[in-house]
C-alpha cells in the first residue's frame, strides 16, 4: 500500500457553521446540532435543539456527514450524523467536512480525524488568548495525515472501522429501545397506577379504588404506602482520596466512579481506580452490585444510574441500597422521573448542586410487595439483556481504537479477498 501526506486543506473543505439568533430556537421543524450534541461517534440527535429558520444548504447535514467541535473543553470531539432525518444544520463553532473524493473517501476522511494524532494537533493549536478553548478553520486546514494513493484501499479500510462502529450504533439504538421499554411499563403501572390486579385486569381503569396520601398530597391505589428513601434504603455519598498520594492510586484495582459517567444509565465499567489504601483513607465506601447512583453536582446533576458491579464514588454521588433488592428498579424509576424537579431545586447557586438530604428526605409512594416483585421480575431480563450489550459495546470501541492508528498509519492493512 502505496501512502501519501497530505494536509487537510488539500483533501476536504470545512465549512464552519451558521450563527443562528438566541430568538431562533425553541421551535420549528429544522434541527440545530450544537457542540452538546456531538457524542463521539455519533451525533445525538436527540439532544438537538429546534429552529424554524432554514439557512443555506451548506450548513446542512445527511447521513453519513460528520462534524466538529470548534471550541469549549470538548474541543476537537468529532461526530457522525447516523441516521436519515432531514433538515439538520450546524451551529456556529461547529464545523462539517466536505472531502475532495477524488482523493479521500468520505469515510476514511472522518477516521483520520478520529485518530489521537488529530486531537493532540487540536489540542496543542488551540487560541490561549480566549476564555476558553478555541481553534480555527484556517489552523484545522493545516493538520497533515497519510492517505493510502488508492481510493479504493481507503474505502476498504474505512469500512472495517465502519462496520464496528454500525454494531456499536445498533448496540446502542437497541439498549435505547429497551430502557424505554422498562420505562414505560413503569409508567404505566406506578404513573397511570394501571398494573394487573387481582383478575390481571388494569387496577386504575378497572375502577381500582384511590385514596388521598396525606405526605404525598395526592391520590395513591389504597393499601399502598408512603416514605422517605431514608426509611426504605440506605444512602451515602463517596469520597475523594488525597490526590496528591500515589499510594492512593498507582495500581488501585478498586472502581471509583465519578459524576459524569452517570450520563449511562446502567454503568458497567470505568476507567479509574483507587488502592485499598486510598479507600481507608477517605470517605469513599464500597457500594455493592445493583445500588442506585444519584449525580448530585455538576453537569450531570440529578442524573440516576444502576451500577453493576461492586465500586466506590467520589463526592459528587450518592448511592441509594435498598435492602430488599424488589423495589431497586422502582426506586431507581422513580428518582429517574424527578430529575426536572432536582434540577428545580438546585437552580440559583454557582452550579447545579443536589444535597444528599435531598435525596433522602424524597417521598415515595409504596405498592405492596407482590407488585413490586413483579416489576422487578418483568424488567430484570431487560436491564440483563442491556448490560450484555453494553458490555459489547465496550469491547467493540476497544478493537476499534486498537485497530484506528494500526490501519491509518500503514502498519496493518485489510485483505481484500
């Protein structure tokens, strides 16, 4: 395989995006992909803002385009718009690349800026003389990689890459599904209050008879309860081991999660990990399988998670255990549905912040047990079959960053027989 360097002007375009007014959003059919959007690999059209303004064509995107962040901590991240939804634009300080295909293919273009090599080269020309991080077009244009000579050499190894990154997106879409499968059927038995009675019947719409919760100030199915999270499980929060000990830390085999990879609502791995001694040292304590993490500030405030394997967490978590393992997944639902009213709450200081007595002072209404078992055995091959895939996904994007540099880099090449 014959390879060449070329810098990035001479291959594609890029095309920063349209400064859409504050006044334009909020409504209209078109999508806005801003820089909380770009979720490396993909672009998380779910989280996109609506415009009724339509600009020009160039700032559109479809399928199979991708994008990058121009600016702010998460600059350089780069994402793939994966689905066929129309009217998609970009926002300013985000940027898509149009290829010169006589030279570069498409997709190959968008793994060469995956690559480590390209994120240090962003890293290392960024504007210091801005608030925040910042890099232009014109700088972008003179990052330089090589390119197989052969087109054809190019799209076979782009569609290696490709082809784990669509599983790792089919992964994804289906956990997507079945979260909001487990959703639902709690909102249908524990919202609506519609779970089977004793005929196996809908309780609510059967003319299931309600009564008024004093605690709750609201109507509840009679025979049902109400609580503190703290009568019904136990909570605390992690700790922090001093950061400027090693011992702390180097070779550490214990999990220490923190608050901003409750953005997964099922967690099955982390990268960080403290020693025993760090753990002694510090207020962290060992949360077991299946606890319910709260984010209480930052970013990802109010966010709830299941863990699924034995860690600790930083200061920034809380972890709700209840000691009867049916009502995990009713609680870990019910905390989940009040996210809007956390936030609420936490609105006004410096950043978001959820106390801990917060969290244990919540009111929750009780069913009786046999429902709550249930629930809990209704959704268990849900969340089982969740975590397989999650797990999945893990090891795929291992193979695929493996294989990015080994590819790109002309170290490995892919048999085209």
């Amino acid at each position: 395989m014959e390879l060449k360097k070329y810098k990035l002007g001479e291959v594609c375009t890029i095309i920063p995006g349209y400064a859409f007014k504050s006044s334009d959003f909020g409504c209209g059919k078109n999508w806005v992909i801003k820089i909380k959007d770009i979720a490396p690999p993909a672009i998380n059209i779910a989280t996109a803002d609506k415009v009724a303004v339509t600009p020009s064509n160039k700032y559109k995107l479809s399928k199979g385009d991708y994008v990058m962040a121009m600016t702010g901590a998460t600059i350089g991240k780069v994402g793939m718009l994966q689905t066929n939804i129309s009217n998609v634009f970009i926002n300013q300080r985000v940027c898509k690349f149009v290829p010169n295909e006589h030279i570069c293919d498409k997709t190959y273009l968008y793994y060469v800026l995956s690559t480590q090599s390209f994120k240090n080269f962003i890293f290392n020309n960024i504007d210091s003389k801005l608030a925040q991080p910042n890099i232009g077009h014109p700088t972008i244009y003179k990052y330089s990689h090589l390119f197989p000579n052969c087109i054809k050499e190019q799209k076979l190894i782009a569609s290696v890459l490709h082809n784990l990154d669509c599983k790792i997106a089919l992964n994804h879409a289906i956990n997507d599904n079945l979260e909001a499968m487990a959703k639902q059927l709690y909102d249908y038995w524990f919202v609506q209050f519609d779970f089977p009675n004793e005929e196996g019947k809908p309780y609510k719409s059967s003319g299931g008879a309600m009564v008024y919760n004093e605690k709750l100030k609201r109507e509840i199915p009679q025979g049902w309860t109400a609580a503190k999270i703290k009568d019904v499980a136990q909570t605390y929060s992690g700790g922090t081991p001093t950061s400027t000990n090693s011992e702390y830390y180097d070779g550490g085999n214990i999990p220490w999660i923190n608050s901003g990879e409750l953005n997964n609502s099922i967690i099955t791995s982390t990268t960080n990990y403290i020693t025993e001694e760090g753990l002694k040292n510090s207020s962290a304590k060992l949360y077991p399988q299946d606890t319910i993490l709260v984010a209480l500030y930052g970013a990802t405030a109010g966010k709830v998670s299941l863990l699924s394997f034995e860690a600790c967490s930083n200061q920034a978590v809380c972890g709700v255990i209840p000691p009867n393992k049916i009502m995990t997944t009713y609680i870990r639902y019910y905390l989940f549905s009040l996210y809007e009213h956390f936030i609420t709450l936490s609105s006004g200081s410096a950043r978001d912040n959820i106390s801990q007595e917060t969290i244990k002072n919540t009111i929750l209404p009780i069913p009786q047990e046999k429902i709550l078992k249930e629930y809990s055995d209704a959704v268990a091959p849900i969340i089982s079959k969740t975590i397989a895939n999650q797990k999945e996904m893990e090891n795929l994007t291992k193979q695929r960053d493996e294989l990015l540099p080994l590819l790109l880099n002309g170290q490995a090449s892919v048999n085209s027989d």
